[in-house]
C-alpha cells in the first residue's frame, strides 16, 4: 500500500498481513481525493473504521491541517501508529483506539470518512461526508461512485 498524491506521494504504508483488514484500494482513494481536492487544505479529516490509516493520512499528505482516526483493532492501531511515525505526522494525528459509531459523535471534524468492514452493521458503501460546523452529523452525504 502506498499514498497516491501530495507532500507524501509513493511513501509505502505497513498494513496488516493477511485478511484482518481491508485496505481502501488506490482507485477509490484517489477518486475520493479528486472530489475533496478543494476541501482538503486546513481541514480537520475523520478517518474511521481507519485500518492502516491510509485514507487519514493520504488527507494529511494532500493538506489537511489535522486527521483523526478510529479503529477498534488494537493491532490496525498500532499500524497507524507505525505509519504516522514513518511520515513525522505524529502531531497532526490522533489515534483512538474505540468502535466508531460510539466514538464518532465526540470528534467534529470538517471531512468525516466511513469504510466499515464488510461484516459491519453500518455497512453499505464507503461514505464521505462534510461539514460546515459544529459537527459532521448536521451535513451533506456523498458517496464515491469507484467500484470496490
């Protein structure tokens, strides 16, 4: 796995080995990166159900100012972790170690990114929405229309 595009662009990203999570693929990570390209700059990204944090920290790497990720997965945990301390972006991230649907209504962000596992409740597609402010909850739902 790899960032597409930005300050980052072709660093490798470390993920777990086998089927414990489910990396967002390039093409729908850079087609999502296309719609957000005049949102992303200065912006506060909410990765969740983050996996590797490959979607955060492809944010990070284009211009958003902050992400947040959040993952239940101690060991995807560990892996954003990893790749933020690769990249020096320690200071623009927080990692929370919790279920995302619980953890989500307590950090706003302007950008809040949902790819539930394919065995979650909350799954239907990747989801993408924006926020004017105080909280993503109040906003607009786009959906990427890349196949996965």
């Amino acid at each position: 796995m790899r960032v597409i595009g930005g300050e980052f662009r072709s660093r490798r990203l470390k993920t777990l080995p086998g089927m414990a999570l489910r990396p967002t693929p390039d093409r729908l990570r850079e087609t999502l990166f296309d719609v957000l390209a005049s949102r992303i700059a200065g912006a506060v990204f909410l990765d969740a159900y983050a996996g590797s944090g490959a979607v955060g920290i492809e944010a990070l790497s284009r211009g958003a100012a902050r992400a947040i990720f959040i993952e239940k997965h101690r060991g995807a945990v560990e892996v954003i972790r990893q790749n933020l301390k690769s990249l020096d972006l320690e200071t623009r991230a927080q990692v929370i170690c919790a279920k995302a649907l619980s953890a989500l209504p307590r950090h706003p962000a302007d950008i809040v990114f949902l790819d539930p596992p394919t065995t979650s409740p909350a799954n239907t597609t990747p989801r993408c929405a924006f926020s004017p402010w105080p909280h993503p909850r109040s906003s607009s739902l786009s959906t990427p229309s890349a196949s996965r």
